[in-house]
C-alpha cells in the first residue's frame, strides 16, 4: 500500500485531470444546515466538473434547503444510519471516480484533485485522505484513541492497513463502488470499506489532508462509545465471516483447553483408583471437547463458503475496468 503526503494548508496546487473524467461527490448527510452550503461550494471550487450530489437521513432542520440553494442534487435515504446512506448512492449514482466525504466542512476539498489524480494515474482503488487536525477541536482525544485501538485490531486481523480507517474521505473507483456489498447501516461503514479492499487485495492508498474544526452550529453525530463498540462489534463479525478458519479455530482453542482443565482431577484420580467418581465432571470435558471438534469443522466448512464468497466479489470487481481505461 502506498503512502503519501499532502500539503497542510488550503493553497494546495491545482492538478490538471483527466478529460471526460466523470466524478461524483457524494456526501452522506444528517442535520447539517450550517455546513453543508460550505462544503457543496468548496467541492464545487476544487473540482468544476464534478456532479455533487447530497443525500439526506431524515434531517429535522434546513440542511435539504441549504443543499439545494448551493446547487447540489439532493437524495433521501429514509432508513437511518450512514451505512444506509452510503449503500444507496453506491447503488443510485453512475460515475469513473466518487469522492466520499462528511457534510460537516471539517475535510480538505483542495486535497480532492491530487487524490483523483493519483487513483487514476496509478490504477488504484480507493485513496484514503488520513486526517491531520489543523486546530485542537478538529479531532477530539477520545475519536484519535479510539481510532488507534480499532486500526490496531483491523492491522491484527487482517493484515497491513490505513493509519486512519474511520477517515470519511476516500475516493473510489467505480469497480470498488459496484463490488461493495455494504451490509453495515452506521458508522461502521468506513471499517467495512477498509476490509472489502483489503480482502479482495485491491490497490489503495493513503494520503495525508488537512482536517479542520466543524463551523459554529454543526455538532458531531458520532458517539464515542456507543459507536465505537459498534465498530469493534463490525470488525468481530466481519473476523467470523471473512475468516471463518482463524476465528472457529481459535473457539476450538478454547474449548480444548477448558475440555483439558476441567478433565485434569478427574484423570488423576483415574490414574490412582482406577474410578471415576466424578462422573458429571467427565461428561462435561467430553462435551467441551465435542464442541471443540465442531467448532473446528465449522470453521473447514464456512472456510470454503468464504472462499467461494471471495472469488464471486472478485469477479464482480473484475466485470469493471480499472480507472483511466474506460474512456
């Protein structure tokens, strides 16, 4: 995976894009009224060409109006949760590359260009924008920790990832947008995205953006705990179901050990009278030991139907050129 370094401040060099580029903005958003207008003309600003299109999850203020009065073209996704919101624009909106981004004006928009630039002159399939706070209220303590503690579990589970795995800045090709199952329905989504790339051994890479405070009247929708252990509940299932091998096996672990332990006594005095006094002892290790054995084919079995999983998104992926190549 590469990794790259942007500029810090907002005079970031214009690149020159390709022609006939189609590029969407898509910009999940809820309650925004006070920053969505910004973010919708920045965007506009930093990529002229682009179609930007706004959906909204069931706002209760003027974030619809204020969209629409800046120009963007505006859904509605009414079932709530952002992982909703991203599934329906990745089903709904045709584009070459998609710039996903949060409607709260914290993300660089000068940034988008270089980005574009670099998934389509390098092939790759998402380039995320790993945030770097430009004043102390940008990106709270409790966010940056628990982002660490999650990115260290996704690098342990799935092998090398991004430094900022939450980051709502990426940009996609159309192939990794049209093979995304999106199954999450939250915040979650962004781990779900980070996995699908790496499961399907995608190129990608991480670049380095400004990342600055909401404007005054936008508050966060993000719940530290709450949805932070959303987000490792996410990684757990996604351990079970993309591999399914390592994670039975390490509940047969378990179950051998415990088997093990509980049969230790009841062995010895075995060994020394030749009884078996604890007869419910005995019969709870060998069941421990049966629920290992299961556990253990279960995890050869689902192995497989991963595998054939893993192969079918492949060949979705594959149905779709690589950016740059079908112009």
């Amino acid at each position: 995976m590469l990794t790259r370094t942007a500029a810090k401040s907002k005079s970031v060099p214009r690149v020159r894009l390709p022609q006939g580029l189609k590029i969407a903005v898509i910009v999940p958003c809820y309650n925004e009224e006070a920053a969505i207008g910004t973010v919708v003309e920045q965007f506009r600003a930093a990529l002229p060409g682009a179609h930007i299109y706004v959906y909204d999850n069931n706002s209760t203020d003027g974030t619809i109006a204020a969209a629409k009065k800046a120009g963007a073209i505006v859904g509605i996704e009414t079932r709530q949760g952002k992982g909703h919101v991203v599934r329906r624009m990745f089903s709904d909106i045709d584009a070459d590359v998609y710039v996903m981004i949060d409607g709260d004006a914290t993300y660089d928009a000068p940034s988008a260009p270089k980005m574009i630039d670099m998934l389509v002159a390098e092939k790759l399939d998402m380039v995320v924008g790993a945030r770097v706070d430009q004043e102390k209220a940008a990106y709270r303590p409790g966010h940056r920790f628990g982002n660490w503690i999650l990115t260290g579990f996704v690098k342990r589970i799935f092998g090398k990832s991004f430094n900022d795995i939450l980051s709502g800045y990426r940009i996609f090709s159309r192939r990794f947008v049209k093979s995304f199952p999106a199954l999450s329905t939250g915040f979650e989504i962004e781990t779900e995205l980070t996995v699908h790339s790496l499961e399907l051994g995608m190129p990608v890479a991480e670049i380095e953006t400004p990342y600055y405070a909401r404007p005054e009247g936008s508050a966060s929708k993000l719940n530290t705990y709450r949805d932070g252990i959303r987000i490792l509940w996410t990684i757990g299932k996604l351990f079970r179901t993309e591999r399914p091998m390592q994670f039975f096996s390490l509940i047969s672990f378990l179950f051998a050990t415990l088997s093990i332990w509980v049969m230790i006594p009841v062995f010895q005095t075995f060994l020394k009278t030749g009884l078996v006094p604890r007869l419910p002892t005995a019969i709870l290790a060998t069941a421990l030991m049966l629920l290992s054995f299961l556990s253990l084919m279960s995890g050869l079995i689902l192995d497989t139907v991963s595998r054939g999983r893993r192969e079918f998104k492949r060949l979705t992926y594959l149905s779709y050129p690589a950016p740059g190549n079908d112009r």
